[in-house]
C-alpha cells in the first residue's frame, strides 16, 4: 500500500487514523513492538527489530533545580540502536518497505534520520540512499556511511535534500523514510513513544517538551494520548512545548503571531542542525504541528545556539547525560517559559532526549595535555580547584 506524500484536496500532512477504541491488547514482543497491534507492523516483520522504543525514564533533580521546577523527568530517547528517537518511525518504515518488496529506501535527514535509515537498510538487506544538506555534522553523516548507505550532500538546507529525496522516491519507485510527514506508516510509529510515557508514569505528565523540525513526534505522542483518553486508559492530555532553534522557527513563529497556517523559514542561521528544518515547500507539516500544540493547550519556544549549547553542558556535567544541542534546547525552553509563569514549579514536566550527542562532537584533534608521569599528572591537577581539595598526598 502507498500513500501520497500529500493530501489531493488540501494539501495537508497525510497521517493515519487513530487506532480504534478499545485499544488493541499489549503482545509479549520487546521494546516497541510490544504495541503491534496499534501500530502498522506485525510479528512476522518483527525480526528487524534491534532493540528501539521501551526507552527508560529518569528523574533529574540538578536539571530541575536549573530549570525552576520540582519534578522534571527525562525521556531517554537518544538510548535506541541508532543514538535517536527516529528509529520508532524507521522500524516501521522498513517493515513497510520489506512487506512491499521494495528495491531501495531513500531519505533525506538532517543527520538523525540518516544514521537510522542506514543502519535499519543494512538489517533488511535493502539499499539505502541518504541525502543529507551540505553543512550536515560531519559525525552524522559518518554514521550513514559506516553503515553502508550512499551518503549525498545537497547543496543549501534541508528543505533542499527533501525536495531531491522525494524526487528520487517518485523516479524510481524507492520507499521514502523521510521522517517528516512524508510517510504516514512510518511517522504511525512514533506513538509508541506516547504509550510508553502513559505507562511509565501512571497517566499524562502536565508537559512534555518536544524538540520540532516538522513536528511527527508532536503527532505521535499526542495521537497516543488521544487513543488512550478515548479509551478510557488516561483522563486527560498531556500540554505539549514545542522547541525551536531562533535561526530557524516556522512553528515557533505563527505560534507568536498567533497565525493560524506556518510560513516556510526563509534564511536558516542556526547549526542546531536537529531542528533545522524550514519547512519550505511543505509548510502544511507545520500548520499541522500547531495545531496540535495548540489543541493541547501547549506552547512553542525558540532557543538560541549559545543557550542550547549551555544546556549541552548542564546535561553532560551535571547529570552524565551527553546529548544533542537540538534535544538539549528542550531544557532551556523549560527554564525560560517557568521564568514566564506558563509553566508552574510544582508541574511534572517530561523532556524527550531524541538525540545522541555522540555524533555531533567536534573531530578537531584533541586538546586534552600530555604528561610523562603521575608525578607530571598530580601537579597538573593540583591546579583544577576541583580536585585539589581531595589531593592531601
């Protein structure tokens, strides 16, 4: 069965239904698959699976202190095979391409989606083409390579490596995992993230900050929550927080402008390259995603480069978690709308860690210093006040 990358009659983001009340029972399948039977895969397809969804959930006390809040949980997304929340869309995407019998999956990724696409491709045994912009993190389109994927940079941003990708798709009759709205089977996966927060905190949290390109984790989570409100499993709607880079914020902007459709981003000036996306050529993905935040009575916020890149930091030194500046943002969204009073101190607020920052560290050579010794060691550590205090030998 294939879908339309966009709807004939209003040219809206294409998704699938809402899986029917009462929801189908859980199977004893590992991970994301143990919801099967609400999403478009089956057990039979299920030998692709390496392990994504059933991601754990973490408290964050010095996070939260940061942030002004007395309950702030994590989502440890960037813990799936491929170091990001995509690989929920991908299963599903491949299960897809493999019941089709398809010749090649192709993609176009910001990084993530690459790394995911590729690695998945490999498992299926299908060809993989990726087309990622050409100021992509070197580290993330490595990833792609490593795996065996035909990596392709395109010139200018990532509006660009959509149009191509989805050219390709047409031409030659490849599976597109582009994981904006382009595939409403794949995108159908990225519920399982909803399930699994209701299950894993006994209901709906009072937010749930989601870092935002085009927005499907936004469908996701909230088309979970929808189905299990319907039947009778939560009593209400988590609110969503919508995170955005300033140099590139669609969303974030008509949310401002109180508008009710998106405008493509003209000049992308950001290198929080998770996020991303201007939407040109496609802004209904956007409209869409604002809709839903605003149904859920949430918010959006934009984050600058520095203030993500403070909030990478934060996480790595203070709570041993290294992760994407594009997931990191998330935090300093949270810290900026408590400041504002949208957000209460004694809220639960759940931030969804999508990104691994493994991928994005710099490959410059290492600066750390050379020593000859202990000797040459201990008076180099001598001089870190953190350390020195402990040092009585």
């Amino acid at each position: 069965m294939r879908f339309p990358d966009y709807c004939g009659h209003c040219g809206g983001a294409v998704v699938l239904p809402p899986t029917a009340h009462p929801l189908p029972d859980t199977t004893s399948l590992p991970g994301m698959w143990r919801y099967a039977g609400r999403l478009p895969i089956t057990a039979d397809t299920s030998w692709l699976s390496m392990g994504e969804g059933g991601s754990p959930v973490v408290p964050a006390a010095d996070a939260a202190a940061w942030c002004g809040v007395e309950h702030l949980v994590f989502k440890l997304d960037h813990l799936n095979p491929s170091g990001s929340f995509k690989d929920r869309a991908t299963a599903v995407g491949m299960a897809q391409a493999v019941r089709q019998r398809a010749s090649a999956v192709v993609c176009a990724s910001s990084g993530n989606a690459a790394g995911s696409t590729a690695a998945y491709a490999a498992r299926a045994g299908l060809p993989a083409v990726v087309l990622m912009p050409e100021a992509v993190p070197p580290g993330k389109a490595a990833v792609a390579r490593a795996h065996g994927a035909t990596v392709l940079r395109v010139r200018g941003d990532y509006s660009n490596a959509f149009r191509a990708a989805r050219e390709l798709a047409g031409r030659f009759g490849w599976i597109n995992l582009t994981t904006t709205f382009v595939n409403p089977v794949a995108v159908a996966g990225l519920k399982s993230a909803g399930y699994e927060l209701a299950s894993q905190l006994a209901g709906a949290p009072d937010w749930i900050v989601v870092p935002v390109g085009a927005g499907p984790l936004v469908h996701g989570i909230v088309t979970a929550y929808r189905e299990l409100r319907d039947s009778g499993e939560v009593v209400a709607l988590p609110r969503i927080l919508g995170v955005q880079a300033e140099g590139c914020a669609p969303v974030a902007e008509a949310f401002a402008r109180e508008a009710a459709e998106v405008t493509p981003w003209q000049n992308v000036r950001t290198r929080i390259s998770a996020i991303s996306d201007p939407l040109r050529g496609y802004p209904s993905d956007g409209t869409y995603t604002l809709r839903l935040v605003r149904e859920t009575d949430g918010a959006m916020a934009t984050v600058s480069d520095a203030d993500a890149g403070e909030a990478v930091n934060q996480l790595a030194h203070r709570e041993g978690l290294l992760i994407e500046s594009g997931a990191a943002a998330g935090l300093v969204a949270v810290r900026a709308l408590r400041g504002q009073g949208t957000i209460r101190p004694d809220q639960t607020v759940v931030c969804m860690l999508t990104g691994n920052g493994v991928k994005t560290l710099s490959t410059e050579a290492e600066s750390s210093p050379v020593v000859t010794d202990a000797d040459e060691a201990a008076g180099r550590l001598r001089a870190d006040t953190a350390l020195a205090e402990g040092m009585t030998a």
